[in-house]
C-alpha cells in the first residue's frame, strides 16, 4: 500500500490527524449493512406502480417471447442479455409484471452502497459511510434503480469490479481477483458500455501515472523515478529470484483461471438458445446451419468450438454497430447535439444530484490542494466522474438522465470526502466545546438530508410520470392507464379465442402518421414482419409498452383502419375493448359513446392522447 493511498495522508497539511468516531470497522460494516436494507426498501416500495416506460416495454416483451419459444439471440438494441436471462427465470415464479421485471435492477442498485466497503482501506470510516449514503438515496440513482434499463446494472457490476481489483491489490488474496473478473462479466453483459468503463479506467490510470512522474518529491524528474523503481524491482529479483517467480506462477495461474470464468460467464450470457436470431424472427423457424445453442454447445467438442465461434462472431458484429450508433449525431450536427445533451446533463446533475455534485468538486479540490498527499483513489474516482460528465453527453445518440447515473457512481468517492469534511469540523468543534461550529456543522448535514429527501420523494415516487421531472425521458407514458390495462387482462383471462382489444387508426392517405399511427398502413402488411413482434397489424414501436402488457396476459389484438367497418362491428360484434388515438379525426366518438366508456391518457411524457374504450358488458360484469 502506498502512502499516498492511505486515508490518514489525507489530512491537510500542517493539521493535527483526524480521529475516526468509530471504534473499530466492525461498527461500519453493520452501519453501512444497515444503509444498504433501507436502500433496498426505497427501491421495492411501490416498485410496479409506474406504467411501463418504452424501453421497459420493449426489453420485457422481448423476454416474454424466450420464456414461451426459447429461442434467444443477443441484439445491441435490446442492450445485454444479462436482464433478459435474469427476468426469464423470474417471470415463471413471481409472474410476468412491472413489478417483477424491476426487481434485478432494484436489487443490484439497492446492494450498490455495499461497494463502498470495498475501499475502507483507503478511505476513512466516515467516508465510507458517507459514500453508502450517497449510492443509497441520490435521487438519480434510485429513480433509475426502479427502472428496468441496464444502465445501474452495467454502473454497479463495474465500480462494483473495480472495487475488488482495488481489494485484491490490498489484500493479495486471490478470491477478490475472481470476484473482480465475475462482475466485469456482469457488467459486459449488461450493457455495451461496459467497454467505456475499461477506457475510462486506462484514462485515470494515465492520469494518476501523470502526476506521480509529474515534478515528483524524491526524485530529480519523472524519468528518475521511473529508472528507481525499475531499478528496485531488479534488485528484488536478483535478491530473491525463487521468491520472486513462485509469486508470479502463483498469480499467473489464478489470473488465467479468472479469466477462463470471466469468459465462460460472457459465453453463458450472450450465447444463443434455442433457435436464436431465426427463432425470434416472423415467422419463427428451426436454428439457421450453423447456429449452436449455448446447451447444445455441450453435446461434443466440435459443437462446443462452433457455439464459440458463433457467439463471437454475432456478438462481434452486434458490438460494432452499437459503437457506430453510439456516435450518430443525426441532421443537426455532433457539435449542435452535444450541446444540447451536456446541457441536459448539467442540468440533471445540478437540480438532482446537487449535493452528490457539489460535494465531489469539494471533495476533489480538497483531495488534490489541501492534502499532504492525494490518495490515488480519490483523485482515480474523481476522473473517472469528470470525464464521464464529458464524455456520455458525445456517446450517446439519444439523452436520456441514466446517463448521469455513469458520472454518479464514481464520483461518490470525492463526494464521501466533501462530505466527511464537514463531519470533521464539526467534530472539532465539539472537541473544542465550540457550540457554534457544532451547529453550524449540524444544519450542513441535515440540510444535505433535508434536500435529498426534497428532491427524491416527489421526483421517484409522486412525479415520477410528469414530464416537469427532467429524470423523466419522453418515451415514459404521463398517464396512467394501469385499471384499463387490468381490465384487458380480465377481459383476456375469459374471452377465449375471440378478439380482446381492437387498435383503431382510421387516417388515410397524407393524413396517415407514420410516427403517430398505431396501426399498419397497409392491411395487406397485417400479417408479416421481421421479427416476431405481435401484434403483428400494429406499428410495433409506436405502440409500446403495450405490446408488453398485451403479451405478458396473452391478449388477442386485432386492427382496424376503416370507421364503417368499426361502426358495423361496434352495432353487431362489439369487442371488450377498443383503443383510438385522440389525433385520428375518423374516430365514431358517438357511436362509440352509446355502449362505451372511454378514458383518456397521455402515453408519452407529454402528448400521444390515447383513449380506451371498456364496453359497457365488461363494466357490468367487473362490478
């Protein structure tokens, strides 16, 4: 362990050290436990009340469709398979819900403040506890802990990851080495940019490397220092050369066994099942030659090499498009769209994340001008946050705020700093019987608490659907249609083979949206389609989430586009249930009103008014 890195080299020069207020860590682990309980309660309370949010509806419909066929096949589209095998075990136990497809994301979110145990070797027990409480209740990270995107998966597996290297480095046992190669593999198969984390490490690395050799204190130059320890590690090898290679044949074979679970578990995830890509296309058919299951893998060593080859290939494809996408700037160009969206970004950091901000660039300042020493760790974190404030906002081809949650995370660690510094004043205030700078110090704190709790209670739990809450993307239906979408899956659990739901769009010619319309243009294209997206007369994408909600309780969806046909059928075969859109000037508003009810909701952040019409015969029978 180097000196800088140790938490006592922290203090500001010339002061006298800091005692820790607890006895001993034992105390921290229970404390940081005990955080760690309540931020899992604060992601599991209500933690299905939200309607679907586009993407969620999108990724849970896709794994409805592996737990009925499965066949799987990885897609950048869907992000990493890590989810959707997860939910795929866990829909056929806890039933296929919001609820359910959320519980992942809750769970790992919610043991993200845990992480912070990982570094109490080189932070002070007060930051770490500090830094728990941070990744507890930070308004960003717990509103996208209750969402079903990979963002805090492939957030938490990481930092969770580079914890354990820094353990490893700590302690030299070999089981965090293992754990950091388990997480690094979670975190890949989360979400592609996993690969950005491994860059962003390599720049701090470079960064940390910079400033050591930078005007170093013992050394006439950075170069000087470079030949010491070069010189060092030779003298050590001459020394003790039997030592010295026993060492490294015992870390090389645990390194190249961490590495074979690293890479079996990235086999596990992203490997195909079942028919994979031809399975999830229209209309499903049998495996394309070639193509070996993960299972099927096993069958024989020569399967075995051709499922690798397979995986990797697909995957390898996959992940180059993503990256291509990632830099798309669209018709305004990079420079116009990267404005906007690091405006965004800013502006979600200071209205939701303002202490976790304010007390990082604190935390930062203090570490690296007021310490004898800057802990490596610190400055390392620090970086890594900056420049991911700099960089997601130009990797992105569409804002969305679980970007932040990237920045967030490891800037928890100079945020822990700022904070605990606050701690520290007031604690040598009361050292010094200094009541005012005990007070002073306790309104910092409770304020600090005060305004999280401010702003994360209305933005996660009240307003989480309004689009005057900037954590909210606009894909997030504002309405609330949650009894309608009930009363659908009443109407599918009793009707039979018949229709359930009608989708009505009845705009012809100029007057037909293609970004609007829930309907084909096209009858004639009611019954094909790339992929195995039902109902199969919808415009898929535009129509989300509820082609989640129609799958997940097996409702029959047919589409109409002509209103004398919808007029006919409301007379003399009226389905359950009938949805319009308030934009399509066809809709026979007065026919539909002499049987039926309908109800209103916007189904995006804003606009996109959609009405649901329950006929009068299903109102009857719920009563």
């Amino acid at each position: 362990m180097a000196a800088s890195d140790s938490p006592e080299s922290s203090t500001p020069s010339g002061e006298r050290s800091l005692p820790d207020w607890a006895p001993d860590s034992d105390d921290v682990v229970l404390l940081v436990a005990g955080i760690t309980l309540l931020a899992l309660l604060a992601r599991l309370v209500l933690l299905g009340d939200r309607i679907a949010h586009w993407d969620e509806g999108r990724v849970a419909y896709w794994i409805v469709h592996y737990q009925e066929t499965g066949s799987f096949a990885y897609r950048r589209i869907i992000h990493g398979p890590f989810i959707q095998h997860v939910n795929r075990w866990l829909f056929p136990i806890w039933g296929a819900n919001d609820f359910t497809m959320r519980v992942p994301v809750a769970v790992v979110g919610g043991l993200l403040p845990l992480s912070a145990l990982l570094f109490r070797e080189h932070l002070r027990r007060v930051e770490v506890v500090a830094m728990a409480l941070f990744l507890s209740f930070n308004p960003v990270l717990l509103y996208y802990s209750r969402f079903m995107r990979s963002d805090v998966l492939v957030a938490a597996f990481m930092f969770a990851a580079f914890g354990f290297f820094v353990r490893f480095y700590d302690t030299r046992r070999t089981r965090y080495l293992y754990a950091a190669a388990a997480f690094v593999a979670f975190g890949f198969a989360s979400k592609e940019n996993a690969a950005v984390y491994v860059l962003t490490w390599l720049g701090a690395a470079g960064l940390l490397a910079d400033q050591a050799l930078y005007r170093p204190r013992n050394h006439a130059s950075g170069y000087d220092l470079l030949r010491s320890k070069a010189r060092g590690v030779r003298d050590r090898f001459d020394s003790s050369r039997d030592e010295v290679l026993s060492f490294v044949l015992h870390y090389a074979s645990d390194t190249a066994w961490a590495l074979i679970l690293l890479f079996g578990l990235l086999l596990f995830f992203y490997a195909p099942r079942g028919a994979g890509m031809e399975g999830i296309t229209y209309p499903p058919a049998a495996a394309a030659e070639g193509t070996v299951g993960f299972w099927q893998g096993f069958a024989s060593p020569s399967n075995f090499v051709d499922m690798v080859q397979a995986t990797w290939n697909h995957s390898a494809e996959e992940f180059g498009t993503w990256f291509e996408r990632s830099t798309e700037a669209g018709d305004e160009g990079l420079a116009a769209v990267y404005v906007d969206f690091f405006d965004q970004f800013v502006q979600v950091m200071i209205q939701k994340a303002a202490p976790l901000t304010a007390f990082a660039i604190f935390g930062f300042v203090l570490e690296r001008y007021g310490a004898e020493r800057s802990r490596n760790l610190v400055m390392f974190a620090a970086y890594c946050g900056f420049v991911s404030v700099l960089g997601y906002p130009l990797g992105t081809d569409i804002f969305g705020a679980w970007l932040v949650v990237h920045a967030l995370v490891p800037l928890s660690i100079p945020a822990a700093v700022g904070l605990a510094r606050i701690f520290d004043w007031g604690y040598e205030a009361f050292v010094l019987d200094d009541s005012v700078g005990v007070a002073i110090a306790a309104v910092l704190l409770l304020l600090v608490g005060a305004q999280v709790a401010a702003v994360a209670v209305p933005a996660v739990y009240v307003n989480d659907q309004s689009d005057d809450n900037n954590l909210v993307q606009y894909a997030q239906p504002g309405g609330d249609p949650r009894a309608e979408l009930q009363t659908i899956g009443a109407v599918a659990d009793r009707e039979g083979n018949g229709t359930d739901v009608l989708l009505y769009y009845g705009e012809q010619g100029d007057a037909y949206d293609d970004n609007l319309a829930f309907v084909k243009d096209d009858p004639n294209d009611w019954d094909s389609s790339s992929l195995d997206t039902r109902p199969l007369c919808a415009r898929w994408y535009n129509s989300l989430p509820f082609p989640w909600y129609f799958a997940k309780d097996d409702v029959q969806v047919n589409c109409s586009r002509e209103r004398a046909q919808l007029e006919s059928r409301i007379q003399s075969n009226p389905p359950p249930v009938i949805i319009t859109q308030d934009d399509d000037t066809t809709v026979p508003t007065g026919a539909l009103e002499s049987s039926y009810t309908g109800t209103t909701y916007e189904m995006r952040a804003w606009g996109k008014e959609t009405t649901f019409w329950i006929h009068e015969d299903v109102q009857t029978e719920g009563e």
